[in-house]
C-alpha cells in the first residue's frame, strides 16, 4: 500500500485467495490501487523484465529449498534491467520470530 500511496504500479501476488480478498480489503479502506493476481508465482504468466522493483515478504521462505534456485531465476526474469529486489527476512529467534530449522527439516517436514 505504501508505494501504491506514492503513486506507483503495485502488483500483489498470493496463492491464497483468502490472502487476497484480506488484502483487497484494506486496499479498499485505504483508497489506493493494487491490481492482485492470485497464482502460484510459478505458473504466473507476466511479461518479462516489466518490473522496476520486487518486494518479498514471505515468499521466499515457503518455498521448498530446491525451488529457490527457480524463484531467484524468475525474479531476474521479471525484473527490468538495474531492477531491484528486496526481501523481507527475521532474525533467527528474533524478538518477531525467525525460525532455526534447517532447510533438510523443512524438506522431511514437507515431503513426510
């Protein structure tokens, strides 16, 4: 909402439709414009190089570890030449969370 205040183009993208119904919401209360899609941001169909700058804010890290080589592919598809990327990240055990388990735990949790 911030940069869509500032007069930018803001894309949102979620696979939860929940998510996105929630964040219409307060886009709405808010009187800004975000155009949200939601998909699996692999199977996005958008042009590429048409973003000047891409924010994570949790994507990345509910992504299995052996897509995340995949993920970093599609943001440097997407973003335009001298494009951005900024990722929202937390402390392990940091005083808003932040999680020690290993990538290798993440996979047995996932995939057991």
């Amino acid at each position: 909402m911030y940069l869509a205040k500032q007069g930018c183009s803001v894309v949102g993208v979620d696979i939860s439709d929940h998510a996105l119904q929630w964040a219409q919401k307060r886009v709405d209360e808010a009187n800004v414009n975000v155009d949200f899609i939601c998909a699996n941001i692999f199977e996005l169909n958008l042009q590429e190089e048409s973003f000047d700058f891409i924010y994570d804010s949790g994507c990345f890290y509910h992504i299995a570890p052996h897509r995340r080589v995949t993920y970093i592919e599609l943001i440097h598809k997407l973003l335009k030449p001298n494009g951005y990327f900024a990722l929202c990240s937390f402390e392990e055990h940091g005083a808003y969370g932040g999680s020690a388990i290993s990538d290798e735990e993440v996979l047995i949790l996932n995939y057991n």
